[in-house]
C-alpha cells in the first residue's frame, strides 16, 4: 500500500485513547513526518481528504530531498488537478460549537501532563481547534500549515495562551496561519528540518546547522543570546583536523530549553542597518526554536517550554534622550519582531528569570516593560545574588561561566548597548 493510500485509508471504528501523542518511534527521516505521528489524538492531524492528499504529496517529496513546497501549492490549486477535483466532493464535516470550560477545568488543563494522560476534557478543546483550522483551510489553500504547526502540540499552545476559550484561540491560531503564508515561514521551516535530519526524527543529541545564511550570524551579533552549546570532534575516517560540530540544546532540570539574553547587549543600529534582513534572521531563528521545543516535546511525551533568563545588568528603562534615529529605528523593529513572534509563537515560557534586577520599587515597571501580560505571573526577579536560586531549576553544566556554570559565556556579556523597553518574545 502506498503512502498516499494508507494515509487516506479509513479508521477502523475503535478509536484509540485519547492523547497518544508520539508513542510511535519517529520516522526513519527528518523529512517524512506521518501526520498521525505528530497527532496528539491517534488521528490525522489534517482531516479533509485534500489536506490529507497534500501532506502525502509533500512527504513524498521530502523523502527524495526536494524542497517542492511553492510547486505542491500551485499544483493543488489548478483547478484540472484530479486530487483537487476528488476532494472537493468530501463533505466538511457538521459545524461543533465551542466548547466552554469551568474554572476548576481551566486550571486541570493548564497543569503540565504527560500526553499520555490527557483525557476527555483535552479532547474538547481539540475537535473544535481542528475544525475551525480545517474550515479555514477549506476556504483558503494558501494558509495549509505545516505538519507540526498542523499538530494537536502547536493547538494547544495557542487553547493555553487565549485561557482556553476556543473560539478567541482559533481566531488567533488562523491569523498566525495568514502571517506565516505572507512571511514564509513554512520555507524557512522546509529548510531548517532539511538542514538538520538527524535531530529533527533522527534522535540525534544536537543539530547540524543553525544558522542558514550569513545575514543569521549579522543578527546574532547584533542581538545575541544563548541556548546551546557546540561540541567539536574530528570526523570519523576524515582528513586529519577534519572538525564535526553540533549544537546542543540547553536545558533545565525538567527538559525545558533553556534561553539567556541580556538586554543591554542588544546593538539597535546595527539592527537598523539590517532592515528587513534582520526581520527575515529573526523569524527563521524563532522558527528553529519552536521546532526544538516541539521535537523535544516529542521525546519526553509532554509540551517542552522555554526557562528564559534575562540579565539585566546594564538595562535602563529611560533610554538616551540623544539616541540616533538609526539606534530608535533598530529598536522599533526588535519590537516589531517581539510582537510577530509573541502572537505567532504562543504558550513556549516555562519560566521568565530575571537576574540582576534593580531596586524592588522599579521591579514592576522592569517586568511591565520585559515580560508580556499573559507571561508575567511565570517571572521570577532576582538581583546579583540570583546564582542559588538559578542553580535550582538549571544545573551549572547548562549555564556558562558568567553565570555561575561551566560552560564559555556567549557574546551578550561582550557588549554593553542601551536598548529601551525591550520585551520577551513570548
């Protein structure tokens, strides 16, 4: 049986449990994701025929290292396209009204369980996500998701963020399917899984390339941060002094990836002198991210998030009353970005920690400033003597030196810019 007809092969009847969420072994490859693999529910993560067509269709390209996304695209809208014809005739399935939640169910469905215990009340907030990402895939082709932004996962960060009121977590989980048709961010996705086989369904410990083109170093120079360590060997059978580097995701005591920024590192006009380009460096390395955290998620059977640290030694919450019109310009689009990342990427903080803070009378402007609304009850201030309580939720060999671990400090401690009201991305 082909790939294309096992996908579309009926379910037998007896479903499975609810909330299976990766219990298979990952694909041989990277690049040929089952849909039912990255379904929380046993289900195809995709249920109209032509979703299904398309997603086997890709997989399929995958497989033989083609990037065919804008070609799949253009061939499933032609309208002498025989799949096209043969799903149109598939009925949408009967409209389901939002489901509504008790406080007392809220507060179960935030607590962080294992997919593997998720049960009837997940399963409400998930049929109904489904169907408003399906009708809204029916009416427009072009915002068809990835597989993992098509994932029960990726739905349900968007049920947490909005306090799981559905109908408000759909509208947002659609719009972020229209951004990221009008910024790409599926072919920077195609690349990045393409780039990095071995971590993303191959097992691997660390990833093969972050970095994509030279405008992506241009950006971490000028807003550097640090989640990973590279590790370096000789190539087995090489040329001798032949290196093999891969970057290892940070992580904290539970498996969430771990994220450290500093501010005032931030150099806003170099930022500015990168325009659009560093808008274009930016996403693509938020889109890495939430693949890691997803791919994580799929190892440990449960949503990953990020434990950001954010040093503020060195931040000003007033700015330079003289600051160029290049310096105010970069920093209006770190903001810019912010807000794109915020609404596009949700429910991905674990914790925010903030180390080195100033006085306590200027800790709730800090935060209003750093940390957005949805976010702020996960914040955590510290000032210099932050290293104790750090060190309980992350250990010291995933923390560099400055920090009080055993790993090199990154490039945000070499500088010190001014950057005004910057806010997380998250």
């Amino acid at each position: 049986m082909s790939l294309y007809q096992r996908l579309l092969k009926p379910k037998p009847p007896a479903r499975k449990p609810v909330a299976l969420l990766f219990e298979k072994a990952p694909p041989a490859s990277a690049n040929a994701y089952d849909p039912e693999w990255l379904s929380l529910s046993g289900r195809p993560p995709l249920a109209p025929a032509l979703e299904l067509e398309r997603c086997a269709t890709v997989i399929q390209a995958r497989s033989r290292g083609v990037m065919a996304r804008q070609q799949l695209e253009r061939q499933f809208e032609t309208d002498d396209s025989p799949r096209r014809t043969a799903s149109a005739a598939a009925a949408p399935a009967a409209t389901m009204d939002e489901p509504s939640f008790t406080e007392a169910e809220v507060a179960a469905l935030r607590t962080l369980t294992p997919f593997a215990e998720w049960g009837e009340l997940h399963e409400r907030g998930l049929a109904y996500m489904r169907q408003q990402r399906d009708a809204a895939i029916r009416t427009n082709a072009s915002l068809a998701p990835s597989a993992e932004m098509a994932s029960d996962l990726r739905l349900w960060r968007f049920l947490v963020a909005t306090s799981f009121r559905a109908a408000e977590a759909a509208k947002m989980y659609v719009e972020a399917l229209a951004w990221r048709a009008e910024r790409r961010i599926d072919a920077m996705r195609d690349a990045l899984v393409e780039a990095n086989p071995a971590f993303f369904g191959g097992g691997a410990a660390g990833l093969e390339m972050l970095h994509m083109h030279a405008v992506d170093t241009l950006m971490m120079e000028a807003r550097p941060r640090t989640w990973y360590q590279a590790r370096h060997w000789e190539a087995a059978g090489g040329e001798k002094g032949s290196a093999v580097t891969r970057y290892e995701p940070l992580l904290d005591k539970g498996g969430n990836l771990v994220y450290i920024e500093v501010p005032s590192a931030v150099d806003a006009a170099a930022v500015c002198e990168m325009q659009a380009e560093y808008i274009e460096a930016e996403l693509r390395a938020h889109e890495l991210l939430q693949l890691v955290i997803d791919e994580l998620s799929r190892r440990q059977g449960r949503m990953c998030l990020i434990f950001r640290v954010l040093d503020l030694h060195g931040f000003s919450l007033s700015g330079s009353l003289f600051a160029s019109a290049e310096v105010k310009r970069g920093e209006a689009l770190v903001k810019q970005v912010g807000k794109e990342v915020k609404d596009g990427y949700p429910t991905t903080t674990f914790k925010n920690f903030l180390i080195n803070a100033p006085a306590a009378s200027f800790a709730g402007p800090v935060v209003a400033a750093l940390v957005p609304k949805r976010s702020r009850d996960k914040t955590v201030i510290k000032g210099a003597d932050y290293a104790s309580e750090l060190h309980k939720w992350v250990d010291p060999a995933n923390l560099p030196r400055k920090l009080g671990g055993t790993l090199d400090d990154g490039l945000q401690w070499t500088g010190t810019k001014s950057f005004k009201n910057q806010e997380l991305d998250c």
